[in-house]
C-alpha cells in the first residue's frame, strides 16, 4: 500500500536500535490476528517467555507495530 516505502525505513531504523541498544536481537511474529514485535529474543520454552510474548500488544499491520517500537 501506500506505506510501503516508509515501512523499509521503519525496519531499518528497528535495526538500528536493535543493534545499538538489545545486542542486535529484533524478533516480529506474524499471528493470526495481526502482528507483534520486540526488541530481544523470547524463550518460547518457558511459561515466563510465553506469557511475554501473549501480552504483547497486536497490531493490524508491520507497519504499526514496528512504528510502536519507534
């Protein structure tokens, strides 16, 4: 869509920040409902881990989850 092209440059500024601030860790999910994002890397082995990422707010589109992070 029209966001497109401001899409690449939200991914690339997350990659940034993830770089320089979470040890270059980013993790999106795409989920049946929308998508998710966070800086780090989520054990989904644990039950803490899980329930980290179940609590994490779901967004329509990439687009704005990567702008929440932003």
């Amino acid at each position: 869509g029209e966001k497109t092209p401001k899409l690449a440059n939200l991914l690339r500024q997350a990659e940034n920040l993830a770089e320089q601030q979470h040890g270059g860790q980013l993790t999106l999910l795409r989920v049946n409902a929308g998508w998710k994002a966070i800086y780090g890397a989520p054990n989904f082995e644990t039950d803490e881990g899980r329930k980290k990422v179940q609590a994490l707010k779901t967004f329509k589109t990439l687009y704005e989850a990567l702008a929440a992070m932003l």
